[in-house]
C-alpha cells in the first residue's frame, strides 16, 4: 500500500530531509519525463505499525511547516 501527496513543494529536497530522519520516500518527480512533472511524494506504508505510520505524519507535517518559512 502506498500514498502518493502532491503539493507545491521541493519534493526531492522533502524526500532527502525524511530519508535522514529514517523515513523512505520516492519523489513523485522522479517519475516524470519532461516539463509535465509533478511535485510530491510517494510513501509505502504496508509493513509500517501504526506508531511508526504516526510518526511519519509528524516528522513529514514539521518538515512541510519548516520548508514553508
């Protein structure tokens, strides 16, 4: 299972920032060819437990917060 989040965001910066906290992440950038690219992130969570799904959500909401500054 996965979730793909688009925004208006660096999202080979946000998937860096989360990749050094422990958190994997693909930038949905990378799947594009071409000036259509889209920003966002593509995040699997099928073998995550809850507490660690939670903890995505907060460290994946501070980053977001932090970038928009």
């Amino acid at each position: 299972m996965h979730l793909v989040l688009e925004g208006e965001f660096d999202d080979v910066a946000t998937h860096h920032w989360l990749r050094s906290r422990g958190f994997g992440s693909t930038p949905l950038s990378a799947h594009y060819i071409g000036s259509a690219a889209r920003s966002g992130l593509v995040m699997g969570f099928a073998s995550a437990s809850e507490q660690q799904i939670e903890a995505g959500v907060r460290a994946l909401s501070n980053g977001l917060k932090a970038a928009a500054l």
